[in-house]
C-alpha cells in the first residue's frame, strides 16, 4: 500500500539522504534517531538515519550505508519502496532525498558517536501527531518532537496518504484489512 503513493524514482541530484525505515509487523512502526549532542550539524535533533553522499554513490547507497553505519542494521535487510520529494536541509542549505524501506528487523546496535537514542514509535501514532505550527508542520515520535527538514518528510508521506486514501485513519483501516504494507 505504501508503494502506490511513492515515487519510483528520484525527483533530482541530491547531496544527502536519508532512509526513512519502516518495520513491516501488524502495526507499522517508524524508526527515528536522535542524533548525538557532539555532531556538528543538527546535534540533538531527531532525525531519520541518513548523510552526506560519498563519491560515487547513490542516493539509495548513501541512505542504506547511513542507516547500517547508524544503527548496526545490515543494508540486505532493507526493502527499498520508493521516494518521497526530495527535501533541503535549510539552514544548512543541503538537499537530500528520503527514500522509503521496509525491515522486519528489530535490534539495533546504534553507533554511540552519531545516535544519542533510536526512537521506534506507531507509523499511525505519529502521522496522527501531525501540528502545524507558524514554523511549518510538526510530529510527535516516542515522545520527541519532530521538526525542520525530518517533519516536512513527515509531511510529504501524511499528504500522500491524505490524498489516497481521504484520511489517515482511512489509511490504517484499509492496511489492517489487506495485512500489507508493501
């Protein structure tokens, strides 16, 4: 279901990305990160797994490599869907691309240096968190609050299934009676 409201392919060249993880149970889960306080760039921020492409790869190479360097998941455990619209990072000025996978994975092993907390909530409990606020939309995970370039990702995916499906609630209704998220 999810794969019919994303893009196949990328809508541009980006410099980072990010892989917004899905773990694929009864209950869609979303997987988030907080970000470690010493990093340079959005330190304590919530996030999802993502960086800086290296030369040579792709955006995909660049999300799955992040996501396993973040949090210890192998890259072969991803089901890439498809993407959302790219995005910038405004106050860094870097656009990235939010590519959508599917896990059955649960246990992760997150890189200390990069990844203060992995935050795993209800995929409908945070769509339903949705705020907008004078700054832009807003999200709640595992008791954080979503912001910046991660909530406008958020964003695009709540809009996408708006539009499908007439509702979030409409959404969640139709995946528990087809028992697929893909």
């Amino acid at each position: 279901m999810l794969k019919e409201i994303l893009s196949p392919e990328l809508d541009g060249e980006v410099m980072a990305a990010v892989l917004v993880p899905i773990l694929d149970c009864r209950e869609p889960k979303i997987v988030m990160i907080k970000r470690g306080e010493n990093l340079k760039r959005s330190a304590g921020h919530v996030a999802f797994p993502g960086g800086m492409r290296e030369e040579g790869e792709s955006a995909v190479e660049t999300a799955l490599r992040e996501f396993e360097e973040e949090l210890g998941v192998d890259r072969r455990k991803i089901e890439i869907l498809g993407f959302l619209k790219s995005r910038e990072v405004r106050e860094y000025r870097i656009p990235l691309s939010p590519i959508v996978g599917v896990t059955d994975e649960r246990e992760f092993r997150p890189d200390s240096r990069e990844v203060s907390k992995v935050l795993v909530d209800s995929l409908e409990r945070v769509l339903k968190s949705r705020r907008v606020a004078d700054w832009g939309p807003n999200f709640e995970c595992a008791n954080e609050l979503v912001w910046g370039a991660s909530s406008r990702v958020l964003e695009d995916l709540y809009m996408r299934i708006v539009f499908k499906y007439g509702s979030i609630d409409a959404f969640f209704e139709k995946l528990r009676d087809s028992h697929g998220l893909k």
